[in-house]
C-alpha cells in the first residue's frame, strides 16, 4: 500500500465542467461528509478527490440534498478565476539554476522517465519546459486518465460547475498553492516525477476506493505512509497540517461573518479531513460542534 506522497497530493489534497450524469453513485458511496455547526451557523464539509467518473454523480443523497440547500459554495481555490499563464511563467517553469531542467535530471529520474518515454515522445516533449513537480502533475492525469477518471469529473469542478445561483469563496489562492509546489527542492521534484510513473495501477486504484467507501483510517495512512518513508516531514507539513490550519481558520471566518448567508457547502481535499491534525479536529478545537454524517444524524 505505498502510495506516492505525490498522487495522494494531487488527488486527495489539492489543484485544477461538465454536466452531472444521470445515473446514480453507488449505493455503498460515503466519502468524508461533515456538518459544522459554529454559533448558530451551519456548514457542511466534505473530503473530496480532484479526479473522477461520471458515476461518481449525482453523489449521495444526503451529500445532494446539502448542497442544494447551501447558500455559498467554498473551495481551496475558484478554479474559474485562475490566471494560469502568470502563475505557470512564476512559479512553474523549468529553472537551471535550480537543477529544475530538464538536463538536471538525476540518473534514477532519468532512467525513469527513458522508459516512460518510450511510445509517449509528444507527451514527454511537452513536459520539458516545466518544473518537476508540474511534470508529475501531468503524468499523473494522463495515468488516470486511462484508467477512465479525469478531472473534469472532480468533485470541485463539478460543483463549481453547479454553483451558478450562488456565490463562492476560497479558502487559499492559487498563488499559494503554486509557491507552496515550488518550494520543495530539486531532490523532492524529481522524486515526485519518479512517483508519478512508477507507482501500480491498482494502488491507484486503491485510493479510490477508499474515498468512495468513506473508510478514513485507510485515507489517512495512505497520506502518511511514504512521507514517513522518504522523509517527508517538510512535505507532510507544507501540504497538509499548514494548509488545515488555514482551511480550518477560513470556514470559521466565513461562518462568523454576519454578511455571509449559511448554510454553506465546503469542499476540500479528502487528505485535509483526515487524520488527528486535519480541518476536522482544527474546527472542533476552535470550538465548533462536527458531526460525522455517516454516523451520526445531520440537519
């Protein structure tokens, strides 16, 4: 079960519409799903994936009914209001000084990604240009992508895509999540890169699973596993006990602020609500009631 710290990144925890499908989630579906109540306002918070497929929706009922009673949507970012050319040329572009270019690349990367090349020449072509860990980032989508998820299907862009009738507040910027990305070394780049190619398919697979199902323990060791092992505590720190403080500090906010309407819906990585320094056990810290609404009754 050793998920790349990488993979569970990008598709438990963070970044980047179409309509929702007519058939319905699996009747054994209960990813993370909270409500948070915080003097005298409510909110319903659910651990998301930044891919999917369209029979992840419509999603539960209860996680439906929610949303359709949600007077703001709030995300990690507004992934309509990304000014990713900006960003890309800042924070996401191959450095030589660095050791961030291409011709850095460590002996193992490159063997690496020479194999992973071979009968994906334009793809690897593309990727040049980039810093390592938007390399992995690629790699990662299109392993998915045959796999049949895609981010079209993420939670967030769904919802965002169904979020017309109401407003929408952020809990961080792209910006931040971008310069976070970008502060890692050259070590843990292309380490990152490494990861993305090799990891099996079913332990992919596996990560899925363990959302839909709702099972926790198992999302939260899959989070921790290889940051432990690679030494990741810089990794592990940066990407989700710092961001849970903040994410946990911006729902308390926007419940306290008397112009914003509730019942608000937020929906964060599924990496964020897990674990006993996550967005969860920061709310009830700072004194908010949360129910688990998968075993316990939620308004």
């Amino acid at each position: 079960m050793a998920t790349s710290r990488w993979r569970r990144l990008l598709t438990l925890g963070t970044l980047m519409l179409s309509g929702i499908a007519s058939c319905w989630a699996m009747p054994s579906d209960k990813p993370p799903f909270y409500q948070v109540q915080w003097q005298g306002k409510t909110a319903y918070l659910l651990g998301s994936i930044h891919i999917g497929r369209a029979d992840f929706y419509p999603m539960p009922a209860q996680i439906e009914t929610a949303l359709s009673k949600a007077k703001g949507l709030v995300l990690e970012i507004d992934l309509s209001k990304i000014d990713g050319r900006t960003l890309l040329q800042q924070y996401a572009m191959a450095d030589k000084s660095k050791g961030l270019d291409w011709q850095s690349r460590d002996t193992q990367t490159l063997e690496t990604m020479e194999k992973y090349c071979i009968g994906k020449v334009s793809l690897c072509q593309s990727l040049q240009s980039f810093a390592p860990w938007l390399q992995a980032t690629q790699v990662n989508l299109f392993r998915y992508k045959d796999l049949g998820y895609s981010a079209e299907y993420g939670v967030d862009m769904q919802f965002l895509g169904r979020a017309t009738n109401m407003p929408v507040f952020e809990l961080e910027t792209a910006q931040s999540q971008f310069e976070m990305l970008s502060s890692f070394n050259s070590q843990t780049q292309w380490a990152m890169v490494r990861d993305a190619i090799n990891l099996p398919d079913d332990e992919l697979l596996e990560l899925i699973s363990a959302w839909r199902s709702g099972d926790e323990t198992a999302l939260d060791g899959l989070m921790q596993e290889q940051f432990a092992e690679q030494g990741g505590d810089e990794m592990l720190d940066k990407i989700l006990w710092q961001r849970n403080h903040t994410m946990a500090d911006g729902i308390i906010k926007l419940l306290g602020a008397e112009s914003i309407q509730a019942p608000l819906f937020v929906v964060v990585g599924a990496g964020h609500v897990v674990g006993d320094k996550s967005v969860v056990q920061r709310l009830k810290q700072a004194g908010a009631k949360v129910t688990a609404c998968w075993q316990e009754v939620c308004e």
